[in-house]
C-alpha cells in the first residue's frame, strides 16, 4: 500500500501543478490578446492618418495659396 500512497501522491503533485501552469499560461495569453488588440486599434489609427495625408491636405492647399496671395497684396502697398 506504500507504493500506491508514493503514486496517487506524486500524480495529486503532477495535477496540481499543471493547474498552476494552465492558470498562468491563460494570465500570460490575456496579457497578449490585450497587446495585440492594442497594436490593432492603433494600426487602424495609423492607416486612417496615412490615408489621409495620401489623399490630400484637406484644403489646406488652397488656405495656404489664398493666404500667399492676401500677403501678396499686403507687400505691395
């Protein structure tokens, strides 16, 4: 009956631990899943930023030649 004891009580170890293991290794992969979702959210916000600087100034053109020219006129009075 020792033998059994020895047994039952180092598999009662072995399962013990590998709850420990399983419980942290599902901290750890939470920890990644927030990160990656981050890492999404903020590639989104980048792409939409480039694609809007790709696409144009959004006016910003035009204000800057109108505001040459008001200057334009200014210097030469």
């Amino acid at each position: 009956m020792g033998e059994m004891d020895v047994t039952v009580e180092v598999l009662q170890k072995i399962r013990d631990e590998l709850q420990l293991l399983r419980a942290d290794t599902n901290e750890r992969f939470g920890v990644v899943e927030s990160c990656l979702l981050d890492l999404t959210g903020r590639r989104y916000q980048i792409a939409r930023q480039a694609r809007r600087i790709s696409e144009g100034d959004g006016g910003l053109e035009a204000r800057v030649i109108a505001l040459e020219s008001r200057v334009d006129k200014l210097e030469s009075k």
